[in-house]
C-alpha cells in the first residue's frame, strides 16, 4: 500500500485549527515538555457546534478545572510548582499530519473504508500520554485527535480562509485508538477504522510455547539465581532503551530501583541480597507494565 505525506507541515494545519476551534477566551497549551506527560498540543474551552454535534452534545459539556484532579503520574517527573490552569477546559487535542493513500486496501474497504483515504499515525508514548489523561478526566472533557481530511496546501489554504477547517478534519477519541497504531478515514468526522493491512498469524498453541520454554530452560546451564540476574538485566536494558530520559514509566522504574536497593540495604542482607533485587527489579517491571509474571518451570 503507497502513502505519500501531506504537502504542508503538521504547524501549518494546527494553527488555523485552533484558532477556528477556541470559541473563547479559555486557552491552554502545556509547552513542549509538559506536553510529553500530558499528551496534547492544546486544551480549550470550545463551543464550536460542529466539532460538539460528532460527539452528541446540544450544549457544550462543563468540562473540568484541572488542579482538582490527581496528576500524580506528572509530578513524579516534574516539579510540582508548575501550576495548572484555575479556569474550565472541555477539549484537549493532540494535531497530527495526515498520509494520503489513493486506493484502500482490500482490508479497509471491507470495513466500510470508501478511496482514497488518508491516514493519522500513533505514536505510542504519546497515545498512553492521551490514555492518562481521558482516565484521569473521566469523561467530563473531549480527549482527542485532529487530522485534516485533505493532504493539498490550497485546500489547507481555503479550509483557513473560508473557514471550515474544523469541518474538514477527522477528531477520532483516544479511546478508540487503544492498542492501534494507526487511524483510516475516508473523510471528516468521526468514522474510520485503526489500524491496516491486517496479517493472519499463526501460532503454537499456549501449551506448545511453555513445552518449548521448558525444553529450552532445562538445556540451559546455570542455576535459577544467575538466571533471574540475567531477567533483570534484560528488563533493566528494555527500560533504557525503550523510554527517554522524560518517560514517566523511565523516571518511575528508576524511582522503584533506588527503593529496592534502599531496602536491601536498610534490612542489611547478606545472604539472597542479589537475588532479592534481581527478583523486586523484575517484580517492578511488571507492576509499571500492568504485567503478570509468571514463572514457567518444574517443580522440584
């Protein structure tokens, strides 16, 4: 499948769309390294009735005072002296810049996806940012993106002068999006499908994999201390390399670390003190990743 990129920079899109979309006076945008925590490009009070109809509302919703809720999840990795707005907001929006596909796949058009089509990428860390926030307002604001239904600049030129630029984009909510790296639509509004080019895999059954597992395990030399050191290591390694020195889940393992090692030291552990932090390092791992750990093996 060819995509080819929108002629104009995702800057030249959020400008115009932002400025049709704020409505009031109430306007919010966190900075480049807030935004990294908080997901979004900019956060509005907005009684734009367009926008307001493809989510069901009459009336714009009241919205939400953002110190009145937990960001514990920032302030890990940030000073808490940054403030937060005092006024209402009902609608954070992350912009991105479309790819143009000129046929749908097979794939697409069996979901109802009509051509041509454009496409908005996810990025990960920036969709669990999204996540974050829409859990954490519970519903009482939008939390969503903005993709423009076009891909030529005059067309981004005429949407601004007319202006229709809202009523020319997509606005998927970041909860669709879960999981998915990619959003599909056909035109502006709220329809697509996530994600393309589905692939049928197969694979061992659970039973097949844990046999393999097992197998493996047991030509392996070395005692089950020296392998639980090596699991560590390799979730330590992931850690580093997955996440930047910003990442909130970085920033919370490093944290995790330094008190399992504080423990270990506090309890003054002589004999197992490398292998309790190896076990609590991967423990950790697990529990920032919403993992269960379970360890495949023969009793014995």
């Amino acid at each position: 499948m060819k995509l080819t990129t929108a002629e104009f920079e995702e800057g030249e899109y959020r400008g115009p769309l932002f400025n049709q979309l704020e409505t009031s006076h109430l306007v919010w945008e966190p900075g480049q390294v807030f935004e990294k925590h908080i997901g979004v490009d900019k956060a509005v009070w907005c009684a734009h009735h367009h926008l307001l109809s493809l989510y069901g509302y009459k009336n714009a919703p009241v919205g939400v005072v953002l110190p009145y809720y937990d960001w514990h999840y920032i302030w890990s990795v940030r000073k808490r002296k940054k403030k937060l707005p005092s006024f209402r907001l009902n609608l954070f929006v992350q912009a991105k810049r479309p790819f143009y596909g000129r046929f749908a796949p097979k794939a697409l058009k069996e979901k109802g996806l009509n051509s041509p089509f454009w496409r908005l990428e996810i990025t990960p860390h920036q969709q669990i940012a999204l996540e974050h926030l829409d859990s954490n307002l519970k519903g009482r604001a939008i939390v969503c993106y903005a993709c423009p239904a076009f891909h030529k600049e005059a067309t981004l030129h005429k949407w601004t002068a007319e202006p229709k630029m809202v009523e020319n984009s997509t606005f998927p909510p970041v909860s669709v999006l879960k999981g998915h790296a990619a959003w599909n639509f056909d035109g502006p509004g709220t329809f697509g499908v996530a994600n393309a080019d589905p692939t049928r895999i197969e694979v061992p059954s659970l039973f097949e994999q844990l046999g393999a597992l097992l197998n493996q395990q047991n030509a392996r030399d070395g005692v089950a201390s020296e392998q639980l050191a090596e699991l560590a290591g390799a979730v330590s390694t992931a850690v580093a390399e997955a996440y930047d020195d910003s990442s909130f889940l970085r920033a919370r393992f490093s944290e995790g670390l330094r008190d399992i090692h504080a423990i270990a030291e506090d309890f003054d552990l002589e004999d197992g003190k490398d292998e309790f932090i190896a076990y609590a390092t991967v423990r950790l791992f697990a529990s920032l990743h919403r993992l269960n750990w379970l360890v495949v093996g023969h009793g014995g």
